[in-house]
C-alpha cells in the first residue's frame, strides 16, 4: 500500500488535534498556577475601574493621577490597603482573557500534531518513500515557522521587554552569527558537523537569527532559575519552588549544558555515540518542558518579589511600580509560555527530522534523486537543534552568572 504511511499520519494528525481541542490540552497544561492581583485591579461595586488598564483600551478611561503634597510639614500618607496581594488559581475560565492565549493555543495545537507525525514516523515501519513522511516534514516546518514567527513577535513587544533586552538582542544576533562562523569552519576537526562550504553562510545568518530571537527567553528562564532555586536565600515560600521543582531546575539545566558538549571533539568519537548524542539533546529538551510550569510559576512570584520590594524599600512605600509589575506578569503570562516552551519543542522538532530515515525527498521530480541533498538537509536540521540548546544554555549560564556576581539582579 504505497500510499499507507499518508493514512497513518492523516489520523494522527486529526487525532492529535481533536484531543488537544476537547480536552482543552493548553489550558490544562498552566491550570492550578497561582497568579495575583492587586486590590485596585478588582472592579468596585459602582463601577469604576482601576487605574492600570490592559494595553489597548483607551485612556480615557484613566482618573488623574493625584499630586504628591510638597510642604515639608505635611506627611505623606500610606493606604494600608496596598500593601496586600490577592492570589487566586488559574482555570480554564480564566486563562483565555490572558494576552496572546491565541498566540500560545495555536502553538501548542501546531507542536502536539508535529511531534505526534514525528513519533509516528520514527518508531513505526513505514514504506521509506516521500508519500510517508511528507505529512511529518510539512508538519514539523509549519509548527517551527510558527514558533519561530512568534518568538520573533515576541521579541519585539515593547509592553512586554524593555528597551535594553531589545538592544542587546540585536547584539547577540550578531555575535551568534560571527561565531556559527568560526564554528562552521571547525567542523567537523572540533565541532562534529559536516555542513557544505556553500550552506554556510545560510546556515550562519539563520543561527544569528536564533540567538537574536533567543536571548529574551534564556532571560527569563535564567531569572526562573534564580528564583526558583532560592538563590538569594529569601527563604519565601511564595517565591522559591518546592525540593522537587529545585531539582529539577538543576537537572534541566545540567542536562542542557552537559548535551551541548557532546558535539565537541575530543567528546564525539565514534557513530555509535552519534544515536547517544541526539537522545541526550532530546532528553535535554524534555527536561526544559517538564519545568515548564515551575518557570511560569517563577515567572508570575517575580512580581510579587519585585511587590516585596517596593513594599519594604522606604518608609513610605511607592506601590505605583510594584503594582504595574502584578499587573502586567498576570497578563502576559501566556507571552512567557510562549518564551519558555518554544526552544525545547524547536530542539525536538529539528531532531526529529534529522532522524527521519531514508531520503526525504524521494519521488519527488528533478531533485528526488539527490540524496546528498537529503543528508545535507537532515544535518543542517541536526546543528540547528544543537545550537539552540547551546546558545539557550550558554545565555542562561551568562545570565545566571552576572545575577551571581552582583551585575544584574532580578526587579
């Protein structure tokens, strides 16, 4: 039956999304995190709302903001009231208010078809021809353009990242270029690639273009990292994660640095530690996704840590900043999800296909002989998968490190 491995992926692919839509799969997967809220958030019994609004709505609907008395004799008052949070649970009720829940939906249906095709076609005999696996590579390419779009969507939201992170984005996109470079060149006498001298510069300027798109989401997974492992010894129970999430937090990122290493020489010997390698870079990944909601967790108390802050920082506190931070990581919370579970599912989707056995372009007219073409593809997809871990967990590592050494610190 030639055309038996289009069935099998055509009722995986419709399994996979009518499971992901009855069972409300992205919502299910951040439901019971704790989110909070300022007082002034809640609407009043007349009517009126508060004084932030969601990005968007108009600003009339703003009350002016008070004046500060200015004589020396007068003192400034505090609204005890402020000085409080309201924690409440994230439901499936809740979470499609949340900016970008589309975005993080879409993404999610898209990846859980890719990876359900992938699984499929790696682990089940199929006739080795184009008509089975052009599901899973159409699958694979649509799910990681998108995650990709929306990454670089991401990237640029003014409301969600400041003007700086924007900076240095463009700054680490031009240093991954210059270094995939240096690398590419290396290969394979140190870094063990065998990429083309021709598919160099596309596959340089393709991996500037991740570590540009990269460098906010190690951001946040780095300032996760911190807080979740309590490094700062706050001792909050609000803040810092259980014993098991602390282990796994390291166990992530242990594995992530560990798995990147495993393509440098003197450590690559062998094809057989070829196999060994990509289910290190594999469990590297899952590892990332089975943190996922510790690191939104970590994500949604850094406010309250920043709250804390503000709240202890003076006599008389200025609430204005702590409240601003509440109300905005209760609101991109599904922006952050998206930062935090794209790099690992983009690590699995690009390792996938370079697994995929045989020719990927098989029957195919004019260029279905070509199996160099094939291999040349399968490796370009292999590094890239490699170096989004690496530049993942190099950012990460460097960030970790300026919060260690007083450089940079979490606010």
């Amino acid at each position: 039956m030639p055309y038996s491995g289009i069935f099998f992926h055509a009722a995986a692919s419709s399994t996979a999304s009518l499971l992901v839509y009855f069972l409300n799969l992205p919502a299910v997967a951040l439901q019971g995190l704790h989110t909070y809220i300022h007082p002034d958030s809640l609407l009043a019994s007349d009517g009126t709302k508060a004084l932030l609004r969601r990005p968007g709505a108009a600003a009339s609907a703003l009350s002016e903001p008070k004046r500060r008395p200015r004589s020396k004799d007068a003192q400034p008052s505090f609204d005890e009231s402020k000085a409080q949070l309201f924690r409440i649970r994230l439901t499936d009720s809740l979470l499609p208010s949340r900016l970008f829940f589309s975005s993080y939906r879409s993404a999610f249906l898209s990846s859980f078809v890719a990876l359900s095709n992938l699984v499929l076609c790696l682990f089940l005999l199929l006739p080795g021809s184009f008509t089975a696996v052009v599901i899973p590579i159409a699958a694979v390419l649509i799910s990681a353009a998108q995650l990709l779009v929306f990454l670089l969507k991401l990237s640029l939201e003014r409301s969600a990242s400041r003007h700086s992170d924007r900076r240095l984005s463009l700054l680490s996109a031009a240093i991954g270029f210059l270094f995939s470079i240096f690398v590419l060149n290396l290969s394979p006498s140190v870094i063990n690639f065998r990429i083309p001298t021709f598919v160099t510069p596309i596959a340089a300027a393709f991996a500037g273009f991740l570590s540009g798109i990269l460098f906010i989401p190690a951001g946040r997974s780095a300032r996760a990292f911190w807080l979740g492992t309590d490094q700062l010894r706050w001792n909050l129970s609000v803040v810092s994660c259980g014993t098991i999430g602390r282990v796994m937090l390291y166990l992530a990122a242990i594995l992530n640095f560990f798995s990147s290493l495993m393509w440098v020489n003197p450590l690559a010997i062998g094809e057989r530690f070829e196999e060994c390698r990509v289910w290190a870079l594999t469990a590297a990944a899952i590892s990332q996704l089975l943190v996922l909601r510790s690191n939104v967790q970590m994500y949604l108390n850094e406010a309250v840590l920043c709250w804390y802050q503000r709240l202890h920082s003076s006599r008389v506190p200025d609430m204005d900043y702590g409240r601003a931070k509440v109300f905005l990581h209760n609101h991109f919370v599904c922006l952050a999800v998206i930062q935090f579970f794209a790099p690992p599912l983009l690590v699995l989707l690009f390792a996938g296909l370079s697994q995929i056995r045989g020719n990927l372009f098989e029957g195919i007219p004019f260029i279905g002989g070509l199996t160099d073409f094939s291999v040349v593809v399968k490796e370009m997809a292999l590094f890239m998968a490699w170096w989004i871990m690496s530049v993942h967990s190099a950012l990460m590592m460097l960030m970790i490190a300026f919060y260690r050494c007083g450089f940079a610190f979490v606010s």
